[in-house]
C-alpha cells in the first residue's frame, strides 16, 4: 500500500450525533463525499447494519476517480423495523480503503411514524 495516496471517505448527511440521528421520514438522503489522491480508480460499498451486527449492502459498485467527489443516495426505511442502524460507506481501490460510518434510528416500523 502507498502511503502518499489518500482515500478519504466521509458521510456528511445524515449528520453524526450522540445516541444516533433520529430519522424523521421514510426516505433518508445518505450524502458522502470521497477525497481521493490516487491515479486509478475506486469502487465504494453503502452497508446497512442492524442488530444482527450483518453488514448488508444496499448499494454496490459506485466507480470513482482522482479528486474530492461528493455522492448520494436515499435509504427507504419503509419496511424496515424500528431501531438502531449504522449506515457504513466504504470506498476501496485495490490496496487502499477509506470508510466512515453514521448510527440512525428508526422510530416508526411499517411505514407508520411514531408520535411521542
């Protein structure tokens, strides 16, 4: 691995809060930006963890290249149970790898909001 290249993965939405951000709609924007210094390319993994400690992808294979990329994608948390989730984005080029991780929580299960 070279240590002069940088891949640098951070999620800049939702953002990352003590306890885990509490998501507020069925859909949930995930906005990453990518910083990469390398002169190849990049695939980058979005993983949903549950309390089965799994990684799951939800989106595989994103290709990136050299510079500072931002990225999105919605999450729909409608049939999925109430909880706590951990949104990982990981971003590999062969021999380097960046990641970053949010913690959510899904206060509503079924498509239902829960008012409290």
């Amino acid at each position: 691995c070279r240590s002069d290249v940088i891949l640098k993965v951070v999620i800049v939405s939702p953002p990352k809060m003590p306890g885990g951000y509490n998501i507020t709609s069925l859909r949930q924007p995930i906005i990453w930006y990518v910083d990469y210094s390398g002169n190849g390319t990049y695939t980058q993994t979005v993983y949903k963890k549950d309390y089965t400690n799994l990684d799951v992808p939800l989106i595989h294979g994103y290709p990136g290249t050299y510079g500072n990329t931002s990225y999105s994608n919605t999450w729909s948390v409608e049939d999925i149970p109430s909880g706590k989730y951990f949104i990982r984005v990981y971003a590999f080029d062969g021999n380097q790898s960046g990641e970053d991780t949010v913690e959510l929580n899904v206060p509503f299960s079924n498509g239902q909001i829960i008012l409290a």
